[in-house]
C-alpha cells in the first residue's frame, strides 16, 4: 500500500501543517512516510504545497507525478494541480472558496464547505483542520484517534488554547463525510 497526496493552497492557510500532521499520524501507526514541503517566496499569501506519501514498505522518492488525494485551499493551487490526480483518485477542496470546479470524470470528488464550518467552530482560516477530519474519512489510511493524539504533540507550547479547537475541526469534517 502507498498513498501518495498533494496538498495545496496559500502561505498561512495550514498547508504544510496539515501535511505535517498527516505525516506524524503515520509515523505513529508505524508506516514509512516522507513530508516534501514547498512554498514560494512570500510568507503569507504566496504559494504553499506539500507532497505525503505514506506507504508499507520503504518509500522510493517524495516526489509524486500524479496523486492518490488532492487536498487544494485555493483556486490558484486548485487550477495548477488538478490534472495530477491519478485515474480514481480523490479532489478534496474549500469549496467555500474555489467556486469554478472543473476536473475529468475518473476522479471522485468531495467539495466541502471547510471555511464556512470552520467558520462555525471558530475562524475560516482554520478550513484546513475541516479538510483533514474528511480526508481521514475518505481516504481511511490512518486512525482518527491517530491524528488527534498527534495534534496533541505537535502543537507547540504558545498554543495549547489551539489544540482543543482544532480537535473540534477535525472532528466535524469527519463527521461531514457519511460513510
């Protein structure tokens, strides 16, 4: 088993956090992984992507021609990944803020409304945490409990308050996906 999923969108919206914690989740369920950050220049707001390939056995390269899952923020990011997703692999996107959705047939595809929610629970700029609660249930690699064991861990100090709120987020973009 390897997955291969590419995460993408803007500089301050949680891209490489997710990515982040998708990657120690993993780790914590004794799978290979590798975490492949990028962004461009500009700290918020500039382009911001990463590449997570969890697997069984020993991970050949972090590079991912085409992905299992795609987790996309923005319309930007939406427009420059879309044609990466492999044959019956899956687009998860803020269809809160990508509007203009065109993507080939042999894909599945789950447009969530993760600023609106997030926006519920606590700020839109939080969509990330909604989009990866779906994307456990989705994709069904790793554990929930998992990843909010790892939320846990990874959230330094300065922000503990944060830890109890991103839980929630998770929880409902879970709860979103019916089963």
């Amino acid at each position: 088993m390897e997955q291969r999923i590419i995460i993408a969108g803007s500089g301050g919206q949680g891209i490489l956090f997710l990515g982040k914690v998708i990657a120690h989740a993993a780790m914590k369920e004794n799978k290979e992984v590798t975490w492949f950050p990028s962004y461009g220049a500009e700290m918020r707001g500039g382009t911001a992507n990463c590449i997570v390939v969890i697997s069984d056995e020993l991970i050949g390269s972090p590079i991912v021609k085409n992905a299992d899952y795609l987790i996309v923020l923005n319309e930007a990011s939406y427009n420059k990944f879309i044609n990466r997703v492999a044959k019956n692999g899956c687009l998860i996107y803020d269809a809160s803020i990508i509007k203009d959705s065109k993507y080939q047939n042999n894909i599945n595809v789950y447009p969530i409304e993760a600023s609106k929610e997030a926006s519920l629970i606590a700020n839109p700029k939080l969509a990330n945490m909604i989009l990866l609660g779906a994307f456990i249930k989705i994709s069904k690699i790793l554990n929930i409990e998992k990843i909010i064991e790892t939320i846990e861990e990874i959230i330094p100090a300065k922000r503990k308050t944060m830890i109890e709120i991103n839980k929630n987020l998770i929880l409902r973009g879970f709860s979103i996906i019916e089963d």
